[in-house]
C-alpha cells in the first residue's frame, strides 16, 4: 500500500489536531445522509474492474469499483469503498466524510468521543475464497479503558481478530498488508468490521474515551494525487480456493 507522502506532513498535523476536541456540529457536517448504501458488495474473483484517476475525478471523487488480478500471485486486489457513496454492512455512531480539496475521506466518530463507534463491509465472492489479507491507511486513536480493532466473520456470527489495540495516538499505516493474513477458508462470504470499544464491557454503547477516526481515501489535490488518492483506501488481497 502507498505511504502518505511526506510532503503532506502538514497536512497530517492539520488533521490531527482535529481529533479529540471536534464538537458534535462539526463531526456531523459532511457526514453520512440517506445516500450510503447499506448491503454486500459483489465480486468476481480472478477479474480486473478498471478505475483510473480521470474516472475518480469524472465522477467528482465519489467512490466506484476498483480491482485488479495478479496472474502472478493469484490474488484479486480490491479497493474498499469509502465516503457517502460507499456500499457498507453498517455504519453506527459513525460519520462518513468524501473526499475534498485538502481533505482525504474519513470515517469518524458521529456523536462524541465517548460513543464506541462500527462500521464495516460485506463481500459475496462468485467462487469461494481461502485466503485474504488487507491494509488500511493512517488512524487516529483516543482511548482510555477502551480498545479499536479489525475483526472478520464468514457467517456474521463469529468473528475473529485481525488487530486490536489499546494504545492512543496517530498511526500513519494501522496495518500493513503483511501484517495479517486468513488461511484455510472456504467461503463465498466475508464481512470486515471496525470497531471502537469499552475494554471491561465490549457490549456498552459508550466508554471513557473510544475515539477511532480512519482515513479511507486521499487528498485529491495532493500533487500525486494518482498514486496516493487509491493507496489510501482500505484494501483486500483475496485467494480463490482450489
């Protein structure tokens, strides 16, 4: 995945020191309306979906399909969506942000920072799969009894941990594509859930402090905003099982 430039260093700390002091006016403006789509994205492992950057900007940076096959590799690459046009499974207590001239796509906290906030993503494969991994881009963490992770399930019963964490701070990539990977599977279902939550009671709606902000696609006025608009996406190496 595409590191955030360091040119963009200023950005960075722009957005940072939006974090934990955004009241609930300004973390609800831009957020999600009735536009998101709530459902299950379909793909078609062992395909390509072609999207380039005049196609991002022709549609006015709204999320679209994009995925690439590995010959190579045997992996189909996927780029998850993002902003109020993305396709989600859920999105709760969350604000989802699009991408605009000096600020990349987010999802974020959409009530306070004490609400633990989910959202995620649901796929239906044409051919079951056995193995994934992913990564994602820069997160913002302000936790306090509390943790914020990746899980996944193939039934949306069980899930399994991809990353967890307790600690506060910016973290510029939260996980690397080689940082996990699922072997083993069988399944023409995956979901993949982010989540913030109260560390002694996972089910409680609200913690001391459960702030999980995510950067789910690029600036795009950034000068290599070609490169580094997608490489700031959320993204899935999927296998086909054999």
């Amino acid at each position: 995945m595409t590191k955030i430039p360091t040119t963009q260093s200023r950005t960075i700390r722009q957005t940072t020191r939006w974090g934990l002091g955004l009241v609930v006016a300004t973390l609800m403006a831009g957020a999600a309306s009735a536009q998101i789509t709530s459902g299950t994205i379909e793909i078609k492992v062992g395909t390509t979906v072609a999207r380039t950057w005049d196609d991002v900007k022709a549609a006015g940076y709204a999320y679209g399909p994009k995925q690439e096959f590995d010959d190579g590799t045997k992996e189909t690459h996927i780029w998850l969506p993002y902003g109020t046009k993305g396709v989600y499974s859920e999105t709760v207590a969350t604000s989802v942000t699009d991408p605009e001239p000096q600020k990349p796509a987010m999802m974020q906290p959409g009530v306070d920072g004490f609400t633990c906030v989910r959202w995620g993503y649901t796929l239906h494969f044409d051919k079951p799969i056995s193995a994934f991994h992913m990564s994602t881009s820069l997160v913002e963490l302000g936790l306090t009894d509390a943790v914020a992770g990746i899980e996944y399930s193939v039934d949306g019963q069980k899930w399994s941990p991809i990353k967890e964490t307790d600690k506060s701070g910016t973290i510029n990539q939260f996980l690397a594509p080689g940082d996990f990977k699922a072997t083993g599977l069988k399944t023409q279902s995956l979901s993949i859930r982010f989540y913030s939550r109260d560390k002694a009671d996972p089910t409680a709606a609200k913690g001391k402090m459960v702030w999980f902000k995510m950067w789910t696609a690029g600036d795009p006025t950034w000068g290599d905003a070609a490169t580094t608009f997608f490489g700031i996406q959320p993204q899935l190496w999927v296998t086909a099982a054999e």
